[in-house]
C-alpha cells in the first residue's frame, strides 16, 4: 500500500469523523425532547418520536408533536374530558414548548407561559 493512499485514507475518515462531530443531531448542548416530563403535580407528558401521551391529572392527553430548533409545536388530539374537582388542568391548553437542558417550558396559543415541566429521571 503506498503512503500516498493511506495518507488519503486517513485525511478521507478524518473528515467524515469531524462531520459527524459538527451535526446538530450530535450537539451536546441541543436537549432531546423524548422521554417523561413531570410538574408539580400529577400532571406529565412524555414524548417519542412526534407522538405526545400524558394526563392533566385528571384527564388522558394525546396528540403529536414537530420540533424546530428548541420549539416543539404541539397538535392535540383526541383526550378524555371527565370533571376534574380540584385539579389545575392547565396542561391541557398546550400548543407550544421550548427546551432548556431539563426543562420544559409550556405556552398557550396565545404564546403565554403556562408552566414548567421537567425531565423525570
């Protein structure tokens, strides 16, 4: 084998790691939304790969979700809407989310905070 070539070689894998390295999906500082979100109470919700399932505390929460950047932009579904005395339902008004490490930030549609969920453990 000449040098030539493993010279080549190695400036070839070389770059292919380096690309790999530079990808947004890599990026340690990027968070990944999937997994359990959890507040202060019963309420959570937990999301893979576009789909969203939780509970307000009271009531079932489904629907999907797309992320663009730290924004995740949510479309619920169907969902159970039994009374619920004495339960903060605010997770049911969801429409967006942004991600910061651990934390879940949930607006309104009106772009107004709701609450905070953050990573279970």
């Amino acid at each position: 084998m000449s040098r030539r070539f493993v010279a080549l070689t190695a400036f070839a894998v070389g770059g292919m790691i380096a690309t790999a390295c530079a990808s947004p999906a890599s990026d340690p500082s990027r968070a990944s939304e999937e997994g359990r979100w959890v507040g202060q109470g019963p309420e959570f919700l937990t999301l893979e790969d576009g789909v969203l399932t939780g509970s307000d505390g009271c009531n079932g929460l489904n629907g999907s979700y797309s992320r663009e950047g730290d924004t995740l932009t949510v479309r619920l579904g169907l969902s159970t809407l039994k009374a619920c005395m004495g339960v903060d339902t605010w997770l049911r008004k969801v429409a967006t989310a942004t991600i910061a490490g651990d934390k879940l930030t949930v607006f309104d549609r009106a772009g107004a905070e709701i609450g905070i969920l953050t990573r279970a453990v």
